[in-house]
C-alpha cells in the first residue's frame, strides 16, 4: 500500500496581516511554503505530493522544490474544501486502503522523525488513523461574552491537534465528502473522521511544531528551524 502526502496551502492567511498569503513571507530567505515542501520532500516512502493552491495562485509553481513528485491542484475557500480537492486529483491512482498524510503548509518545523512515528503508529493493526498532538501544558480559562473568566476547564484530558495527520485513502475522502455535504466546516481530518465513529489515535509530537498564523510566529519559527539546524530533525 502506497503513502501519498496532501498539503492543504489554498489559504489567504489574514490575521497574519501581510501583504501577501502567509505561505509567501520568507523564513531564513526562503518562503514558508518552500521550507515545508523541501521537508516533507525529504519521506522517500511518499508516492507523490498533492499542493492544493488557489486558483488565482501565479506563485506556487515558481516555489515548488525541484521534486517530481510535486503536483499543483485546485484548492477550494475553505481548508476541508482544499483537502477534499486534493483527494479527489487522486482517484485515478490512489487505492481505497492507501495512506495519507495531511499536513499543514504552516507548519515549516515538523520533525520528521514525529512523521516516520506517527506512520509507524497508523500502521499498527487496530488503527483507524491518528495524527500528531501535543498535551495541553496551560491552564484554561472559558470567557464569558464580555471577556471575563466564565469558568477554568480541566486540561488533564486535552490535547492541542497538530500535523500532519495520517488516515486511509477512502475513508479520509468519503468522511470529508459526508461532511461538507452536511454543511460541516471541519478544521481538520480527524474531525471529519471522528464525526463517521473513528476513533484516531493522538500521537505525541515535539511543541515546536507550531503553525504560523500571527506575525510573531514568523520569529519564532525562525530560531526554531535555526536550532534544528543543529540537532537531528
């Protein structure tokens, strides 16, 4: 069974508020959206690679790592919507039981030695898919509607999502088709996986693995990538 990698990168990134989608701005003198791919270039067992970008994107193809593996696709508003689309470019090559990793544009620091044990986990027997996470370290706090502490959640059961996220070919796809046909905006897989009764499994990832969303991120991610520099990755 063959290993194929989706990158959901359709996104326009405003709360980052540049003037360009956030997968553009550059990291160490390279965009992010080249530092992720040039990552995750570096799993000989993908197949190939599905980059869902938006139609009005003229950039992608000039950012794409020289690897041949790497297809543009049409993406969609949403990012369930880019995944789907990215899924469906595979029909004709993908079997139903192939796996696939999901993992965001915005996450350029992924380890890839977290990516080879998440593989390893899904892999076992009794699998139904899971996804890298983190244990919630903070406290929590509920608000109120006028930013007041309504109530101080238990954390001792949570778990901050990550990518990449790793599930079968068409069970992945048919979840995500049931879910936008129902009008289900899922923010990951594992949503969409969870809503047809999987129950994924939570594999421990590094907390630097963080997504860039804010302008401090960028920073951020920026002394982390110059730590890993260092250290095996």
């Amino acid at each position: 069974m063959r290993l194929w990698c989706v990158v959901p990168a359709a996104g326009k990134g405003l709360r980052m508020g540049a003037a360009c989608p956030k997968q553009y701005l550059l990291l160490l003198g390279k965009t992010v959206f080249y530092r992720t791919l040039e990552r995750l270039s570096q799993i000989p067992e993908v197949t190939g690679f599905r980059i869902a970008v938006s139609a009005q994107d003229e950039r992608a193809a000039l950012e794409l790592p020289s690897d041949h593996r790497m297809i543009l696709v049409t993406g969609g508003e949403e990012r369930c919507q880019s995944v789907q689309a990215a899924l469906i470019s595979l029909r004709d090559e993908a079997d139903d039981q192939d796996w696939v990793l999901v993992h965001d544009v915005a996450r350029p620091c992924v380890r890839l030695n977290d990516i080879y044990r998440l593989m390893e986990s899904c892999q076992e027997p009794a699998a139904e898919g899971g996804l890298l996470a983190t244990p919630i370290a903070d406290t929590l706090k509920r608000a109120s509607q006028v930013q007041q502490v309504a109530a101080t959640v238990d954390r001792r059961d949570l778990w901050a999502a990550l990518t990449p996220q790793m599930f079968r070919y068409g069970p992945l796809l048919r979840s995500l088709n049931e879910a936008i046909a129902s009008g289900l905006i899922v923010s990951d897989e594992s949503s969409a996986m969870e809503a047809q009764g999987y129950h994924p499994r939570l594999v421990q990832g590094a907390r630097d693995n963080i997504k860039i969303t804010l302008p401090e991120d960028l920073s951020w991610a920026e002394g982390i990538l110059m730590m890993q520099q260092g250290v095996s990755s």
